[in-house]
C-alpha cells in the first residue's frame, strides 16, 4: 500500500466507481475500490482509490486499501485553505462537543445525587410528621 491514511475524518467518497479515467482497481478483499479524496493535513485534497467498505475508526471491519491516484491532484490554492479551515473547525467542533459531553455526564450525576439527597430528605420528613402526629 502506498502512503498513509489517518482513520479519523480522513476522507469524502465519491459516487464514482474505479472505472473512473479508465482505471480499475480492486481491493484486497475483492471489490471494485471507490474514488476518494483525503482530509488529511499531510495529504489535503489528494485524490486515491480506496475499498468502499472502509469505515473511520473501524480498523477490523474492512480492508484499508488505497492507492493515490497518479499526477498532481492534490488542491492548491484558495480551495485547500478552505478545506483546512475546514477541517480546523470541524476538528474544534468535535472537541467542543466532547467538551458539552463530559459537561452533561457531570450534570446527570449530579443529578442523581440530588435526587437521592431529596428522596433521604423526604424520608426524614415523614418521620419527623409521624412524630409530630405520634405526640399530638
């Protein structure tokens, strides 16, 4: 295999099958492998012929085959500034809801001891009523 591919947000398919430019390849397991371009900083706008079963973040699931395509393909220029800003975004966008995640676990315990500390509370409440009543 040729170069290396980050497994995460790496990539955009292509509708377009390999008989795209007159060129077919096929994967190591077997599939006609799918036009690609890449997301990569190293390799921004590059485009490559990978197996249309791979999935982001699932190595065992599908081969990782890829092969770039040959020639200056890769975007230059005001497009692949956009795509790095984009890519920028989209990367703090992500930690950001990470972020809101891990902030709404914190919330939902907190929560639950709340809850718990309100249902206590209660509990004691009706003692104290039961008391209140006992002594009347």
């Amino acid at each position: 295999m040729e170069g290396g591919l980050s497994r995460s947000n790496s990539f955009t398919d292509s509708a377009s099958t390999s008989s795209f430019l007159g060129k077919k390849y096929v994967c190591t397991c077997g599939l006609d492998a799918v036009l690609r371009t890449s997301l990569t900083y190293q390799n921004m706008g590059r485009r490559f012929w990978g197996c249309p079963k791979f999935e982001v973040g699932k190595a065992g699931n599908a081969c990782d085959f890829f092969h770039f395509l040959d020639g200056d393909e890769v975007i230059e220029g005001r497009p692949r500034d956009l795509l790095l800003r984009l890519k920028d975004k989209q990367i703090r966008l992500e930690k950001e809801i990470q972020s809101y995640k891990e902030e709404n676990e914190n919330l939902m315990a907190e929560k639950g001891k709340l809850l718990q500390e309100n249902a206590d509370l209660m509990f004691e409440n009706g003692k104290f009523l039961q008391e209140n009543g006992d002594l009347k």
